[in-house]
C-alpha cells in the first residue's frame, strides 16, 4: 500500500514485515520520514480490514515528537486521502507526571500517538511502538525495561531507528547482540545514495569540516573512544610518577581549578604548577559532602601553601556564594566562571590543547583519575550542536576533570577564554584589592 516514489532503502524497510525491526540510519536519510509512512501505512491496512492497529511513537523531546507527528503521520494519512481526527496537542496524565502529547485518531478508532521518551510514557501504553532516534533518549534502558515487557503481548510490533550516539545506551547493545529476534536494516550515506538519494558526499563532508562527527552521523560507526574529549591513549602520555606530589612544589607560579559541590558529586581543587612551559599537577584536594566552612578552609590552606596567581571557580548554580566569599578574600586572584554550554567547551578545548601537546603531568597509575578524565564525552545536541556530557556514578560526574580544566583555563595568557579580561586584573592590581 506504499507509495511508489521511495528509494531502494525505504521500499526494503517498508517491505519488511518483521515483528521486531532496528534501522541504523545516516543523518538526513529520512528514518522518521519512513518509519511513519509505515506506521500509517499498518494503521490504514487495518482500517480497510475493519480492525484497530493502534501505534505510540517516542521521539527524544517534546519538539521531536510533534514533528514526526506533523511532518511525519499526518503528511502521510492526507497523501493515502485518509480521514482522520486530528485530536491536537494535549496534556497527558500518566502516573503523577503530565507530559505533552499530540495525536490523530482514524475512523475504526486507531490512534497514533506521539510523546517525549520516557519510563512512565513507555511503560503507560500497550500499543505497536515505534522509539525515534534510540540512541539519543535520555535514561535509554529505563525506558527499554519499562516497554519491553508492554509489547511482548500479543503479536505488537517494535520499531527502533536512530543513527549512533557511541556506546553507552541500549540501542548500541540492541544493534551489536548477536543473537534475538531483530531484523537489522543499515543505511550509510554511501548506501542511501546508490539507493537514489541526491547527495553530494563529497560536499557533505567538507562542509560538516568535522571528521569524527562525519563517521558517527553519516557512516555510521560506534565511536565510543573518539567521542571521548580525552583518550586514554592522550591521557597515558601525560601521566608521571612525580606529578601529584605537594612536596615537590618548586616555588614557582600555580593556578587552581576549583569545581563546586555541597552532596552528592565531588568538591575538587587541582592545584597546577607552572616549571616552563609545562604545568605539573601538584595537589588535587577531593571533598564530599563537606560543609562549606571545610570548603572554605581548604582554600585557604591551598592559598597560603603555594603562590597562586589564579583561583578558577564553578560559578554555576550553588557556586555563586562561594566565588563571592572567595574573592571578598582573596580580591583580583578569584575569577567565578559560570559554565554555560558555550563556556564549558571553550574551557575543555583549551585543556585539550594542553594534553594533546603535552604540556601538562597528572599523576600515574591513578586508575579513578584516570577513568574521570575519560567519562567526559562529545556528543551531537538536539539541534546539532557539539555538546559535553558526562555520566555520573559513584565516583562523580567528572568533578576532577573540571576543576583540571577550570585551572588550565585560568592559566591562559589569551583574555576572553573564560570571560577573564587581562585590562581588568591589572586595574585591580594597581589598586591593590
């Protein structure tokens, strides 16, 4: 019952009737343009049967959903000159949470309903499903526990496309297991475009100007390691049995990296030291669930024990009191940084520059620091935009690689990195605050 007009990947997705269904699809390729042809696709056929084929779609956001639902089914059920009900948006009770939905509803009583991801709208229904972009759902195996169990009755179908997003989620674990029931459909940039697509890949990518993001959107591949900010292999080269060790302090010129915590995730201060051209790690201070008159007091220690040029602090949210106090105290040396997404990535490219050239000693054999300043990872955001995130876990959320950039941050000599302006600390030094 599809329309004629598809290229060679559509009409094979479309034609596979497996009751479990994955598609691992280049960016742009029109996935969700497909897969909701199919939906209306089934809810049509069982219309013209006189039955019900009712379909939920979980998209990652609430602006991802209604455009599937837009751009997606509705398109689709005016081509086939299908009636159907546009029920609108509409808040939705499920459990105690509210969450927006929009729906349609044909004649026989199937509904298609479009929603944010999430365990309470996947455990909340029991109807063929179809998961959007899998990989980039926030919380991806909470919300897999929570459907599986809905659409294993009866003879409901699943559906799951996404292009990749590394391999921390569930789609990454559903794509690569060897065994289970999925029917598998992989669609490239290089395969969409012999199916018909018009694509100039050469243009593409030169345009994009970004090589890692290139393999992971457009040729698909599960790029865990590159899409970490600092590889182990970059994080190895600069580790030395002589970093971290407070009584091999020279005297010389230092800057702290301070990342703010009051429960739950670390307090960290990373005390860098300045011998040439090389900044040696000499203390890193870790704190958890201290109050923060022992917050405090540490940074006073920390001040009155080596010759810091620069305190760098998270401004971000419960930072604001902090910097304030510190720099009451410590005037013209204390620069708060509140980190924005821009500023987060200005900060981290700059340390990145410094690890990859070398330029920095942290200390060996440190397998939690290590796996800290590996956590922090590049990830594509909803309007394809490069972001930073980090998973937390019972050894923080990437607190010490923070407070480690914050400080590498501070020691530039460039103004405007973090929002320091050089004019600015050399007034307040005149005037000696």
């Amino acid at each position: 019952m599809a329309p004629p007009l598809l290229y060679g990947y559509q009409g094979r997705w479309l034609a596979d009737k497996s009751r479990f269904k994955i598609g691992m699809f280049a960016r742009q390729t029109g996935k969700t343009f497909t897969s909701c042809l199919e939906i209306v696709d089934d809810a049509v056929e069982a219309e013209i049967r006189g039955r019900r084929s009712p379909w939920l779609i979980l998209s990652r956001g609430e602006r991802q959903a209604l455009e599937a639902m837009n751009e997606g089914i509705k398109l689709h059920l005016q081509a086939y000159s299908q009636a159907f009900e546009d029920l609108g948006e509409s808040d939705m009770r499920i459990g105690d949470a509210v969450y927006r939905a929009t729906e349609v509803m044909l004649p026989s009583g199937s509904k298609i309903t479009a929603l944010p991801a999430n365990a309470d709208t996947a455990r909340g229904f029991s109807r063929n499903v179809y998961l959007d972009e899998f990989a980039f759902h926030k919380d991806s195996r909470a919300i897999w526990r929570a459907l599986f169990p809905v659409v294993s009755r009866g003879n409901l179908k699943l559906r799951v496309t996404s292009t990749p997003n590394g391999k921390s989620n569930k789609f990454y674990e559903l794509w690569t297991a060897t065994d289970g029931p999925w029917s598998r459909h992989r669609v490239d940039i290089h395969q969409a475009v012999a199916d018909g697509l018009e694509r100039d890949v050469d243009l593409l990518r030169q345009a994009l100007g970004d090589e890692e993001a290139w393999r992971q959107e457009y040729l698909l591949e599960f790029l865990d390691e590159a899409s970490a900010w600092l590889t182990y292999e970059v994080i190895g080269a600069v580790e030395d049995a002589e970093a971290g060790r407070p009584e091999l302090y020279q005297g010389g010129p230092c800057v702290i990296g301070n990342d703010i915590a009051r429960r739950g995730d670390l307090w960290v201060a990373w005390v860098w030291e300045r011998v040439g051209d090389v900044f040696w790690t000499r203390e890193i201070v870790e704190l958890r669930g201290a109050s923060f008159a022992a917050q405090d007091a540490e940074i006073a220690r920390l001040m009155a024990r080596y010759h810091v040029e620069r305190l760098v602090m998270d401004q971000t949210g419960m930072g604001e009191k902090p910097v304030e106090d510190a720099q009451t105290r410590y005037g013209y040396r204390v620069e708060g940084v509140v980190l924005t997404s821009n500023v987060r990535l200005n900060v981290a490219s700059l340390a990145k520059a410094r690890f990859e050239d070398r330029k920095v000693r942290i200390p060996a054999g440190n397998p939690v620091l290590r796996a800290d300043l590996h956590k922090l990872k590049r990830v594509m955001s909803e309007t394809g935009n490069p972001r930073l995130v980090a998973d937390r876990d019972s050894d923080g959320h990437a607190d010490r690689t923070w407070a480690a950039f914050l400080g590498l941050a501070g020691a530039s000599a460039e103004p405007g990195i973090i929002g320091f302006y050089r004019r600015q600390l050399e007034t307040l030094k005149e005037t000696g605050r």
